[in-house]
C-alpha cells in the first residue's frame, strides 16, 4: 500500500518536472556568455592562470552548444529561429576560438574577439528581451 | 518468566474489564543492597513527559492552554500487574480504582 | 591571561572554521541572483547558530555528557535510530560535497579534473584523522581558515552600497523568481545552522575537559566567533553581488564561483579564492568526518577520542575510514559538487527539526543542567528559526524539483 | 528510581573506567506473586536491534555470522555486579572477560592493527 503511495507520488513529481522555459534558457545562455566575458577580462589583466581560463572558456561553449540544441529543438515562436540559431552558433564558435587563442597567448587577437563577443552578449540580450516581453 | 522491559515499553495495557489504560512508560524500582525490585509501572502521557524530564518545557504549554490535567498518569503497584502475556497486560483491577500519581 | 588566550583562540577557531563549501557556494549564488536581498538569510542563520553553538557548549560543560550521549539516554534507541540515520545521510551528503571543494579548488589550480583528485584527497583527510590529534585538527585547520578574510576585504574594496546592504538583512519576498529565491534562502539556512558543528562542538568540550567555569568564556567565544564568522559568509554574498552579478552570470558551476574575488583583489584573488576553498573545505570535511564518528561512537557508548592511538577505539576510527572511503565513491563518478551542496544543504535545512527539537528537549532538562538550563529567550530564538528554515524547506524544495 | 530515565541507555564502565557500551536492555523476572526483580543487564546489538524491529535482528543476526566475532548469545550481565548507578553505571567487571568489546577487539584486530600506524590494540 505504503509502496504504490510512493509510487504514484513520484510519477506525479516527475510528470510535475517540466523542462526549462524557453526565458530561462536564454537566461543560462546570457549567464554561459557572461562568464567568458568575465573570465577573459580576468585573462587579459593577468588575474587567472591560463589553463583555468581555458578550461572555463571550453566549458562555457559547451554548455552554451547543449543549450542551443534544446533550445532550437523547440524554437520560441516570438523571434525569427534562423537568427537564434544563427548567434548563437556563431557565440559559442568565438568561444572555442578564444579559448585556442588563450593556448597560444596570444592577447592582443583575444582583445578582439573579446570586444565582438561583447556584441555577441547584446544581441542575445535583445532577443532575450522579446521573448521575456511577450511571454 | 522472564521478559526484557525495553519491549514491555509503550505497550498498552487493559483494565481488568477490558477498557484501555494507556501504555506503559516507566518501571519504578527500588534498590535493596544488591537487588532492584520493580515497585510500580507507571501508565499514561504524563509518564511518558516525565521519563522524557520535560516537565519544564510542557508546564509554560499547559498553563497557556489554562488546562491544568490534560494528561493522565497511573501508577499501578506491581501487585496489580498480570503480566503472564507480555504483549497484552493487563490489570487486576478497574480502571476507575487506579490511583493518580502527583 | 591564560582565560585571554583560551578565549582569543577560541574566536579565532570559530571563524577560521566558519566557511566551507556550503556557505560560500550558496552565499555566492544568492549574490549573483538576488543582490544583495538574500543577506537577511544569513543574519537570523547566523544568531540562531550563536544560541546553539552556546547550548552545546553549555550542555557539555555542565552536565558533562554530549548531545549525542543525552540524545541517547533520553530518547531511547528507537528514536536515537531515526536520528542517527537522519544526521549521517546528511552529513555523508555535505562530506562528499567538501571533499569535492578540495578537489575543485586543486582543479582549477592545477587543470587537473576533480575526479582525479578524490581518492588523493580522501586519503589526506583520512591520514590526518589517523595521525592528527583533536588539537590539531580544531586549531591549526583553523588558523590556516582566517585566510577566508579576505572575502570580507574583497567585500569592502568594491565600495559596497551600506544601505542596501542594510536593507537586505530585513526578509524581503521576490517577485519574479519566487521558488529560486525560497531555495536559495533554505539553502543558506542550511549551510549556516549546521547540527554537525554542535556535536563536534560539545564533543570538543569534553575532550578539553570543560567545566562550568567555562560557561562565560563559551557565551564569548560563540557570540564573536559566530558573528564574525557570519560576516565572512556576508562577504562572499557582497562580492558576489558586486562583481558576479553585473556580468549577468547565475552561479551554477564552481569554475563561475572562482571568478568571485578577481576585479577586487586583480592580483590574488583568484589564488586567493582557490586557496581558502580548499583550507576552508579540508577543515570543514575534517570536522564533519568526526563528528559522524563521534555520533556513532557515543550513541553505541564505544571509546571515543581524536588523540588516542588508532587501536585504542578501534570501531571509532574504523567507522570514519569507511564514511571516508565511500565518499570518494561519488566524485569518482563525477558528481558535480556544486549540485550536491545545494542540495545537502537544502536537506540539513529540511532535517533541522530532526536534530534541533530533541536538543531543545535536552537544554530544558533540569536533570542535566539543573539552574543553567535554557531560559524562554533562547527557546523562542531557536524555535522560530528552526521553523522558518523547515517551513522554507518544506515548501521551495518540490518546487525546486517540479522547476526542473 | 525509574528505570528507563535512570537506567536503560546509560553508559556502562568497567572496573578499569573502560566503556563497555550502552544498557541496551534489561531482563526482569516475574514469578506468580514474589515482586518483579531486575536480573540482568543486556548488552549488543541483538538486543537493540530487537527494539527496532525482529526483521532488522534476524538481518543483522545473518550478517554477524558472516563477518565478525564468533558469539552467538547476549552478553548478559548479573544486576549484582552494578556499583553504582548515577551519570553512568560502574559495574564490578572486566569488559574484556564479558564479551560486551568482542567487536571493538575484533576490528582492532582484523582491520586497524593491520594500517600502518594502527597500533596494537593490547599494549598498554
């Protein structure tokens, strides 16, 4: 008796976990993106060594790909998917690109690609905007 | 007959016609030289607040609730205990013939 | 003089030991989401642990027993059972989250993953109890532990706002995020009332063979070891609100935590930060290792003694060589510490009333403690705060799991 | 004096101040109409798995045989030898010879003697 209680109770809760919304995955996307920014200015002043910088750097742009999947899966119907993808893809692109620039101490090239991922962050942001807007 | 007294503990007990007493909660012994005899069993909730020795924490509660005998507390002499099946006690007398402890 | 000393190094140990895996990753995570609106969290965490690191060294020091030994004298095996299993599923939970602080920290000091470093550091911790004395343990770890200070200067050196900062520490509810928030919040509650500290702490008494001419110098020592202690876990929470929080970040890995202190202090603070976690959770997974052995150990009436040879109390150190064994297990499988911190500490805040209520039971017990028992002030402190935390708990953690 | 606030769960020592474990029970002995007397003092984990549940004794009943010291009775100890009862009870034994540290000599033995630094558990 005691057993099927529990039972029951669990499927109830495991029905009751519904998958992130499509507002807080941009959020984690935004959070991914804030934390290279954060973690390159860090590199370029010389604060963090660089094989944490690099690790943090291959992390974010994982994590930011697993999020676009599950995002992109089922896109949100409130912006144009094609140029969620599209940023997206191309953010966590630069990611992995800096974080190669990071192996070849190459500072004055991560500056760069530092300032465009900054723009990268904006743009998210402004899509994040809208579907937080019209939800 | 022997029986273990931590699983005679929270046991409920009968009166002699069958009517609920309340559980067992302590043993009151007396030591002589190098025996420990059982003089009573008490029986009730109120046993049970004093084996736990928190009167001092339930007395505040009772005098807000303006109840002054909310709980029971029996205390059967051994000689009124027919214990011959230990999971089923009962007394020898009737419930209304106990005496309160306190 | 030597009252002086006793009560100097008393504080100090307090707050050196304050911080751990714990209280840095829920009070950074509450910073970087919330600002500075989570600090009340802290505060009445904090004075509910100063009421109850004061009555286990009270307890211990006149009646001279533990709160394990008592929990076990007054409540009988059957309950005691509960709570044993209770505490250890818990503490077990926040050991294997400490020991993956150590292996965090050296991860990011060195690159090398923290699956790597579990049984490396399992193994010191275990040695370190092996051949460590209690002394050794509650006050060189300590010492090495005021090195998390510097959260509280990194705090001050980025010109915090003094009047939200004092606007946070009155409760507040949340608009937007109702369910991250009460989480958080529970999570903190966790992480600052710890039970483990309360048996090590009176275990600690009646190692150093405390009297009742100790019951003013422990009133100190907890008033200003907790308080300053509090202040550091406040530290982290203002840094993390001041630095993390502008750049968007919502705390979910420790590779984001560690970034915490590098605009306030640019030259150290990222060495800085790995350092302290890794002293601040090497003492905390010390202690914790103890006190579960202390809790089996006088609940079962076995010898018991940090500074005996091993084969002296046999069962005492056999019991946390395997809790310490088998908490490398998880991290071996990679686990992900931070996960399992917040969650253990939602759970200690969740099982409170398991360990908080026989123990209010016990400070009011004129047989133990006869005119030095608890007086209504502290009843009602520890009272209220044990149900705000499992009121709290009771309602945000299934919200925590429905949300995903 | 009552039995189960005074008495059942208190630390026991030995004639040497040695902890020898918890009461973990108390076996009275009834007779048809002499006064109930506490005979003996229950110690190990039989008798408090027992206050749990049969299931949890006959379990750990099967896994002792396995592992651990060979005993196959409760260690019961006459109420005779108590000295005196108070913030723990002092018995007129010596634990060793009652069997109530069999487990605390076993793993000293099998399991901590054998890491290096472990001691031996004999010395004095």
């Amino acid at each position: 008796m005691r057993t099927k209680r529990l039972l029951v109770l669990s499927l109830i809760l495991a029905a009751g976990c519904k998958p992130p919304t499509p507002a807080e995955q941009m959020d984690s996307v935004l959070s991914w993106i804030g934390t290279a920014g954060m973690a390159g200015d860090a590199w370029l002043r010389h604060t963090t060594p660089d094989t944490y910088t690099r690790q943090t750097f291959e992390l974010s742009s994982k994590t930011l790909g697993q999020i676009s999947k599950d995002l992109l899966e089922s896109p949100p119907t409130m912006v144009d998917p094609a140029a969620l993808d599209r940023v997206l893809s191309e953010t966590s692109k630069r990611i992995t690109r800096m974080a190669a620039l990071i192996g070849a101490k190459n500072a004055p090239d991560f500056a760069r690609q530092l300032d465009s991922l900054r723009n990268d962050q904006k743009t998210v942001k402004a899509l994040a905007d809208s579907i937080e807007a019209k939800q | 007959m022997e029986i273990n007294i931590e699983q005679l503990l929270g046991t409920k007990v009968c009166d002699i016609d069958g009517n609920d007493v309340g559980r067992i909660e302590e043993f009151r012994v007396e030591r002589d030289g190098k025996s420990c005899l059982v003089d009573a069993y008490l029986i009730g909730a109120s046993a049970l607040i004093q084996r736990l020795s928190a009167w001092t924490l339930v007395r505040p509660i009772e005098r807000f609730l303006n109840a002054r005998k909310i709980y029971t507390i029996y205390r059967v002499p051994w000689q009124d205990m027919d214990l011959t099946d230990p999971r089923h006690p009962r007394l020898r007398v009737r419930k209304r013939d106990l005496r309160h402890a306190k | 003089m030597k009252k002086f000393l006793q009560i100097a190094l008393g504080i100090v140990t307090s707050v050196g030991g304050f911080l751990e895996i714990g209280s840095v990753a829920t009070a950074a995570q509450a910073g970087a989401s919330f600002g500075y609106k989570l600090l009340w969290a802290i505060f009445i965490g904090t004075i509910c642990l100063i009421f109850l690191v004061e009555m286990s060294g009270r307890f211990s020091a006149v009646s001279k027993h533990t709160i394990v030994d008592a929990m076990r004298e007054r409540f009988g095996f059957p309950f005691f059972s509960i709570v044993l299993l209770g505490m250890v599923l818990v503490a077990f939970m926040v050991l294997v989250a400490e020991l993956g602080g150590i292996g965090l920290s050296l991860q990011i000091l060195t690159g090398i993953g923290f699956p790597w470093w579990a049984i490396p550091v399992s193994f010191v911790v275990w040695l370190l109890m092996w051949k460590g004395t209690f002394g050794l343990i509650e006050n060189g770890v300590s010492l090495l532990g005021l090195v998390t200070i510097c959260f509280v200067v990194a705090a001050v050196k980025l010109n915090p706002d003094w009047h939200g900062a004092a606007r946070g520490l009155l409760p507040s509810l949340e608009g937007d995020q109702k369910a991250k928030y009460g989480f958080i919040a529970v999570s903190i509650l966790g992480a600052t009332i710890s039970p483990y500290l309360m048996y090590f702490y009176s275990s600690g008494a009646i190692e150093d063979e405390w009297d009742v001419s100790y019951i003013p110098i422990n009133r100190i020592i907890a008033v200003f070891g907790m308080s300053f202690g509090g202040v550091l876990s406040m530290g982290v929470l203002v840094t993390s609100a001041l630095a993390i929080q502008p750049n968007g970040i919502d705390i979910d890995k420790f590779e984001q935590v560690a970034l915490l202190m590098t605009t306030a202090l640019p030259r150290w603070g990222f060495y800085l930060f790995a350092v302290s976690m890794l002293v601040a959770c090497l003492g905390a997974a010390l202690e914790i290792s103890l006190a579960i052995s202390y809790f089996f150990a006088q609940g079962f009436g076995w010898n018991w003694s940090e500074s005996l040879t091993p084969s002296k109390d046999a069962r005492f150190c056999f019991t946390y060589t395997v809790i310490i064994l088998v908490a490398a297990i998880p991290l071996l499988l990679h686990a992900d510490p931070i996960k399992v911190t917040m969650i253990s500490m939602a759970l200690t805040a969740a099982t409170l009333p398991l360990a908080i209520v026989p123990f209010l039971f016990l400070m009011n017990d004129p047989i133990y403690l006869g005119e030095h028992r608890n007086g209504w002030i502290s009843n009602s402190v520890v009272g209220i705060v044990i149900l705000i935390s499992f009121v709290l708990a009771v309602i945000s953690i299934p919200l925590q799991i429905i949300g995903g | 004096m009552d039995l189960v606030r005074d008495v059942l769960d208190k630390r026991l020592m030995d004639r040497e101040d040695c902890e020898m474990g918890r009461v973990d029970g108390l076996v009275m002995r009834i007779g048809e109409n002499s006064q109930p007397r506490i005979t003996h003092i229950e110690i190990g984990g039989r008798t408090l798995w027992m206050r749990l549940h049969p299931g949890i004794a006959k379990l750990a009943a099967t896994l002792a045989r396995r592992w651990g010291p060979k005993r196959t009775t409760t260690v019961r100890i006459p109420w005779s030898h108590v000295v005196a009862t108070g913030k723990e009870l002092k018995l007129d034994v010596e634990a060793r010879e009652t069997g109530a540290i069999d487990w605390e000599i076993w793993i000293a033995r099998h399991i901590i003697e054998r890491i290096p630094g472990g001691g031996h558990e004999e010395e004095e």
